[in-house]
DNA sequence: GAAACATAATAGTATTACTATAGTTATTAA
DNA sequence: TTAATAACTATAGTAATACTATTATGTTTC
C-alpha cells in the first residue's frame, strides 16, 4: 500500500507560496520544521526568525518562500484540508450508499490522527492541533476579503461542498446543508480544544475521540432527516 | 422602562482588569473608544498608542486599567457575555415552558442586536461584530490554561452552562447538552462571518437574519428529541 | 565557462508591546 | 486649609517583531 501511493502528493494552489515549498529539500525543511515550531510555541510566538534558527538558515531564505507567517499558516491549513479531501475520496469511492459515505466524512472529520507514512516530512498529528489551534486566525482577520479572491481557502470550501453534496443526495429538501457542514467542521475542532482546555464546555472526553464522533453524527443525521 | 433600569450595571470579573474601568470617565472612554477602534481597525492593528491618541491620553493611563491588550479583548468579551445573560435571564422569567425558554436561549444567541440605551457608552452592535471576529482569539493561545485558572472565561461558561440546564429540563437522557451549546453558540457567530465574508459555507444569507434562528432551533430541537 | 539561480550573511527600518520615571493636576482626609 | 494621596500626562527607553535591502558565495545548467 505504502508502495502504492509513493508517488502521491499534496499540492496547494500556488497563489499561496512565492517559490513552491516542494519543490526543494529547504522548502520541505522549512514546511516540516514549522509545523513542529508552530505546534511547539503558538502561532504568536512562533517566528521567521526562530525558525530560521532551527533549520540553519536565515530569514530571508523563508521570505523567498513565503511572504508572511500568515501566508505560510494558511499554507500549512491548506495543505491539511487537502490530505482530509484526498482521505475522503479515497475511503468512500465505491461506497453506494450516500449515508454510509457521510459517516465516513464525519468519521475523518473528528477522527483521531495518524502520521502518514505517504508525507514523510509532514507530521499530520502536529498539524492537525495546529488546525485545532490556530486555523480560525487565517481568516478572522480584516484582510479576509481580498484573501479570499486570492484563493486562499479553497481547499476548506472544496472539502465542505463535498460533504454538502452528500448531504443533498440524502435530503435534496434540508435548506442548510452547507451551515450544517460548516459547523460540523469547526465544532470538531474546537470540540477538541475545550475538552483538553475548558472541558465545562463540552461532554466530550479527552481521551474517548468516539464520543466526538458520535456526537457529530447524532447530530448531523437527526437534522436532515426527512 | 428606561429609567426602571437606569441603575444596572454589568460588571466583569475584578480579574480581567488591574482597576475597573467603570470606576471613572476616563475608564469608561478606554471602553467606549476600544470598541469603535477594535471593531474599526480589527485586533491585530488595533493598538493602545493608537487608542491613547483617540481618546486624547496616554498609553501609560491606560496600562493602569489593563495589564495588556489581551485582558482589554478578554473584558469586553465578558461584559459581552454578561450582557446576554442578563438578556436571557430578562426574557426567560416566568415563563413556564422550557422548551420556550430553550427557543428565547437560540433567539439572543443568534440575534441581531439593537444598542442598549442603559448602557450609553457601550455599542453592542460594534461589540458584536467584534465577538464574531475576535472573541475565538480570546482563548486559542498557549496562555489559555492560566487563563481559565484566572477565570478569564466564567462569563461564557455561565450562559452555557444555563442554557445547557434547559436543554437537561426537556431531555435529562441527552448525552451532549454542554457540547450543543457550545457548538450552537460558536456557529452563530462563525455563520455570520461566512454569510458576510466567504457565503459558499453558509446557506445563511447576510440580510435575513431569521435563516440562521431557524437553522440553530431546528438543529438543536430535532438533537434532542426524545 | 558564463549565465542564472538559490542561499547565506549582514544590516537596517518602522512599529509594537510594553516599562520606568518624573512631573502635574485633582480628590480626600485631618 | 493644608497635606497626603491617587490619577493622569509627558517623555524616554527597551527588546523584539515583521519585514526589506544588499551583497557575497556557492551550485546548476545550458
């Protein structure tokens, strides 16, 4: 299987970077390195600097890869929307059934991580706190506008109006397939935080992830049933 | 009506400030003037400099009321927080009916919100639209364990917690009313944003602020249905 | 072997988020 | 009324941040 797939690679649309991170063993250094800094000090923490340090570079080597931490964040963002889209399609092709493909989606959803032995230089676990953590920052901010006509969160997008399609082959007549996915999407999410950090919030456990993922499906289905 | 309430204060836990800001005039401008500006420049440009300059003092006056920038965001998210309680507690007396209160509960959590006249120097209009975009980087840091030691957020785990207890009233077997809450109280906010900022996530439409009621009481009502 | 490119090294800038200190004005208490 | 105290203003300073700019050095590639 790992075989299989070696040759599989996750692509972000390339209005986010200056010179494609893949495309060189700096580039890759630089993408594997971050998210372990990120994950490590928090994003406001987190900088060009500190992380040039770590690899043995210096600042502007990152600047000619990125323009900003904002852009390299919602680079590392994008890229994980990417591997969940990839995850999903790949473990609900040949499924008839729309409703058993809409539990797999909530399933990867608010699914518990794995390093992917198909991303070596990418550490899924780290990154996925660091979606967790630090996601809802790209685009809460007053440059969200003209980020979004640059593309920038077209990988979140295409993943929830997949799921949204979904939905709409089960129930073509709920109004909010769309809402519901979206909330979904960021409810597993924080979710998570608050069961590690204000867990008055939430009923979820720390440590049961099923209970998320029951939660969700829960909910999901008794909202669009007819 | 006006003058029956003219004596009500919200008051923010003694926690968040260093001296309250609703002890003196020049407190009360740091407040009214941090709002417009906040809501104005968004957080990360927002800066007290800029907020002495406007409001025709110092940054030093103003490092006597709140140690940080941090702890200003945090007080005006709880007096937000307050402020709808107070709202509900308002709304929900006397009113026999939990499933009644429960749908007034959704109603001020999802509403459009007119400026408060008892409270002349706050505009709750501004102060939500900074909610929406400010108030998930109030508790996403490395920093939120304190934090919530300090009991920075009480005033949000408050309201939950009470709405959470109607939702326990109607169905006592729901397993996940806390998660509900919280997960309906953060949608409302982020669904507003995407119905103004990024529409292909939302089916909600910016100018009918009905739909996303309408969407959070059906989702919430069919989740916990016996 | 020259041109083109990637990276390194170094320096510099404006701004931020504070801290420190001294002086001025307003309030209160004896 | 005076003296003490608290609130506020003015000014200066610091370390760090998020960049930009420049020049030098090595490394491919045609």
């Amino acid at each position: 299987m790992k075989s299989l797939l070696a040759n599989i690679k996750i692509t972000v649309d390339e209005k986010v970077y200056l010179k494609d991170p893949e495309s060189s063993v700096k580039g890759q250094q630089i993408i594997q390195t971050s998210i372990l800094l990120i994950d490590e000090l928090g994003l406001e923490s987190f900088t060009f600097k500190k992380l040039a340090e770590r690899i043995g570079t210096t600042e502007a080597t990152i600047y000619r890869y990125f323009e900003s931490k904002h852009t390299l964040l919602v680079y590392l963002i994008s890229w994980y929307w990417n591997w969940l889209e990839y995850r999903l399609v790949f473990a609900t092709s040949n499924i008839a059934s729309a409703e058993d493909r809409l539990k797999i989606a909530i399933h990867i959803l608010s699914g518990k991580i794995e390093n992917d032995a198909n991303f070596a230089h990418i550490s899924e676990v780290a990154l996925q706190r660091i979606v967790i953590a630090e996601s809802a920052k790209a685009y809460l901010t007053k440059e969200v506008d003209t980020d979004n006509k640059h593309g920038f969160f077209l990988s979140y997008k295409r993943l929830c109006k997949r799921i949204s399609n979904i939905i709409q082959e089960i129930n073509p007549d709920y109004k909010y397939p769309d809402s519901l996915v979206s909330t979904v999407a960021e409810s597993a999410h924080y979710q998570i935080f608050f069961s590690q950090h204000l867990p008055s919030l939430t009923n979820i456990n720390d440590s049961k992830q099923s209970q998320l993922e029951e939660f969700l499906t829960d909910l999901v289905f008794k909202a669009i049933e007819k």
